[in-house]
C-alpha cells in the first residue's frame, strides 16, 4: 500500500489565521459590532473551550493511531476513533469553533463574514484532497467511513 502526503492548496492554520487576520484589518477600517458584552463573553468562552478540546483530543486520536496531521507526512492509519466517529474533520470543525469563539469574544464582525469563504476553501482547497488521497490509500475501508461519518458534523 502506497503512502502518499496529501496535496493541499495551503495550510489549515494559514487559511484560518490569514482570514482571521484580514477580518481585524478590515475590523481597524470599518469596525462593526453585533454583542453585547455579557453574552459575548459567555458564548465566546464556550466555543473556545469546546474548539480547543476537540482539536486535542483528534490530535491525541492521531497520536494514538501512530500517524502524523502534517500534510507533509504520510497518513499511515485511518483514524476512526475519539472525535472521528462523530466527523470525518475534527480538527476543522475546531478550528472554526476557535475562530468563531475568538470573533464573538472580540466582537469582531468581519472576521465571522469572512467565514463562509474559509469553509469554502478549506472543502475545496484542503478536505478534497486529503479524501482523494485517503481513498486511493484505503480503499473499501474508507468510503465505508466516509458513509457512516459526515464530513463536518453530524446532522440527525
């Protein structure tokens, strides 16, 4: 079974930070507001907190499946445990809980409007290939997961 690194368009990271950081640019040229402190605070500091643990612990699922997130490493176990049996991204949908939750607690309109196209790319750019490269690599194995596990969240 061949091993391959998965071809992306840009990093994860890069992707949401380098939005996130347009967003507060365009926040310094036309600031716009939206919550009011008390709930900001509240909903900021749970999706925060929520996008941290997932990220972890699929972080700690890989590790435990003795296989690296790097893009530029080879994928050498399918991952279907810990977070991976409700997404097929954990890691994403982290991130996005993270860059939401840092927008709502900032109060930060631009970065949240500039989401749509983060998800966009990120499905595009980043997740499309990483599932060319899983299915070529895995086979039968992994567009059985790719059925029975929704690509972001689950939905029922």
């Amino acid at each position: 079974m061949k091993k391959e690194t998965r071809e992306i368009l840009a990093p994860p990271p890069l992707v949401y930070g380098g939005a996130f950081a347009l967003g507060m640019y365009l926040d310094s040229w036309l600031p716009l507001r939206l919550f009011p402190r008390s709930s900001r605070t509240f909903v900021g500091g749970i999706l925060l907190g929520v996008g941290g643990a997932v990220g972890l612990l699929s972080l700690k699922a890989m590790r435990q499946a003795n296989t690296s997130p790097a893009h530029s490493e080879p994928t050498t176990t399918l991952v279907v445990e810990g977070p991976y049996r409700l997404s097929r991204n954990p890691i994403y949908v982290g991130m996005t809980a993270l860059y939401i939750g840092l927008s709502v607690l900032l109060n930060r309109i631009w970065p949240l409007a500039l989401l749509p196209v983060v998800l966009k790319f990120i499905n595009i750019g980043v997740i499309d290939q990483e599932e060319k490269v899983l299915e070529q690599q895995f086979g039968d194995e992994y567009r059985q997961y790719k059925e029975s596990v929704p690509r972001w969240l689950p939905t029922r």
